[in-house]
C-alpha cells in the first residue's frame, strides 16, 4: 500500500484524469458534430419545405394564391431556419477542425462565444416554431369567437407542407437545446472547482 | 523569494480557494434568490392581469363579451405562469434554507435537478410568450389576406390588458433563461477537469 502511495505522486493525477477527459470529450464531440449536421439538413429541409410552398385555388373564376409570405410566423420561420442552418455550418467546420487538430475546448472565450451562439440559436427557432405553430393552429381550427374562418379546409396542400415544414424545424429547435446543454457542459466544466483547473482552463 | 515559495505549500491552496469560491457562490446565490422572487411576483401578476380580463361590448343591443378563455394560447399563458409562479415559490424557500444552512450546492442529483426544472420552466415560459404574442399580434393588426380580422378596435381595454400580461410573462421568460443560466453554471462546475474537484463534487 505505502508502495502505492508514494508511486502515485501529484504528477501522474493530470496524466491519468487526462485520458479520462479525453474519453468524454470525444463522446460529447461526435454528438455535437452529428447534431450540428442533424440541425443542418434539417433547417435546410424545413425552409425549402415552406419557403417554396404555394397553392392555387380558383373560386367563382378568381385565381387565390396562398404563399407564405402571407403569413410573417412563417416568414419569421424560414429565416430563423435559415440563421440555424448557416450558424450550424459554420459550426460543423469547427468541429471538423478541432477534430482533426486534436484539440480539446480549454479556451474560456471561444467556449463563452459557443455556449451564447448556443443559446441564442435554441431559443430563436423555439420561439420562431411556436409562433408559426400557433398561426398553423388558427389556421387548421380557427377561431369562431373571434370569427377568424379555418383556411386549411380550402388550402389543403399548402397546409399540409406547412405542417411538415413545422415538424422539421421543430426538430431542429429541439436539437438546439440538446446542443446549448453540451455547450453549457463544455463551458462551465472549466470553472471547476479547483485552483489547478483553472489555471489548466486559461 | 524562497520564502514566500516554501511557504506556500499546497495545503494552502484549498483554503484560498475556498474563500474565493465562497464570495463566487453568495453573490450567484443572491442573484438566483433575487431573480426568483422578481419570477414568482410577475408570473403572478401576468397570470391575474390576463385571467382576470374580459370586456363587455353591446352591438346591436346583443351583449358581446370577450374573455382570456377564447383564445387557446391565452389560456396556456396563464397556466404556464401559475407554473412558473409555484416553481419559483418552491425554489425561493430552498434558496433561503440553503442561505441559512450555510450550504454550498455539491450535490449533483439535486443540482441537475434544478438544472433541469430551471430549463424546462425557461422553454415553457418562452414557448407561452410566443404562442400568446402571435395570436396578440393577429388580434391587433388582423391578417387581411385570410380575412380574419382585428378584434382590438373592439375590444381596446380588454386587448391592452392582456399586452401588460404578456409584457409582464416575457420579463419572467427572460429571467427564467438567465436563471437557466445560473444553474447550467452550479451543475456543471461540478464536472471540473480535475480529479480533486471531481472528489469534492460527489
């Protein structure tokens, strides 16, 4: 026992905890890379699927068109997913490059710029789905005290690739979270509570 | 020089570091103590404003009358305050129990359940805000090109009253992500890269 005492001396501690940080940090990071290119595609898919949306109707000889950019829930959604999937590009390229630089997020400023971009994405597209959400339920249902007529009877295509569109972005709001989560891991675990972890931290 | 060296042995650094994470710890307590409370009286207060709200309009001798309840998303916004206003409540009395004990949060279960509790009410209280200012927004400014029109020329008392409760249920929103904040910091700061601070977290 006192052999083992004196072999592990302050100086081994770090080597070890090294390797077991290595482990976590390569688990969080293939996580953060899958659901970053998750997040991508799919606010991609969502802005095509509403942005391109439109539906033809002809009612006693006059042309109605639904787009859209009638609207501003949807207008609003296209381009909180347009934001995410750009954001989460860029995102992806750094993953990618710290992957292959071996790298592992010991700086306190990028961590911080991660965790607020993080943040900022989950909770714009969660307030950008409900709005759109909220606007698709007046327009399935609608509102009879408020004699606000359902146009989803009428538009039923254009509803429907509205709906879809919606659940895709909900998805990506979702992953969003899950990511401002390992995010907010990755930043604070460097405020650990030690004196040498933070001197490692910074 | 040398003195000061030998002087400072590793034993000291603990201590110091103690100290430091004492004044760290008061400081985000009081913070979390303060914002909780600022919680737990708007959400109240948004909660009353918007249930207690209705107007009586005579068209035509026909006797009109609008109240929260014939919107949906009013309804949740109200709910989703009298959660967040118990949440709150809940977290405040710990707050002051923990004040008095003099207890610093090192417990992981506890600290990832408020983490988790703190998230959830932030996403919740977020999702209500959106979902009633859009249906806000429409009750307003109407939305011409699916002809659901404006109800607030109507109806202008009852539709101010509820703008003050959800002005009043965003500032819960927003304290509930800086409190989200805080605690994503408490819980993970737990998980400092070293292995004393790993031994003193669990």
């Amino acid at each position: 026992m006192s052999y083992l005492g004196i072999g592990v001396s302050p100086g081994n501690v770090p080597v070890y905890h090294g390797n077991n940080l290595k482990v976590i940090d390569r688990r969080v990071r293939v996580t953060e890379l899958v659901l970053r290119c998750v997040i991508c595609g799919l606010a991609i898919l969502g802005a095509v699927l509403i942005g391109t949306d439109s539906q033809v109707k002809v009612i006693f000889s006059i042309e109605k068109i639904a787009k859209f950019t009638d609207m501003k829930a949807l207008v609003f959604l296209v381009i909180a997913n347009g934001l995410a999937a750009a954001y989460s590009l860029v995102q992806v390229l750094r993953c990618i490059l710290s992957m292959i630089r071996g790298s592992v997020l010991f700086n306190k400023p990028l961590a911080w710029a991660i965790f607020s971009g993080d943040q900022l994405m989950a909770y714009l597209t969660l307030v950008a789905v409900a709005a759109a959400a909220q606007s698709a339920v007046f327009a399935k249902l609608g509102q009879t005290e408020l004699q606000w007529m359902k146009i989803c009877d009428m538009y039923g295509k254009f509803c429907n690739q509205v709906g879809e569109g919606i659940a895709s972005s909900l998805i990506v709001s979702l992953s969003m979270i899950v990511l401002s989560g390992i995010s907010a891991f990755s930043l604070f675990r460097l405020y650990g509570n030690n004196s040498k972890g933070k001197g490692n931290a910074r």
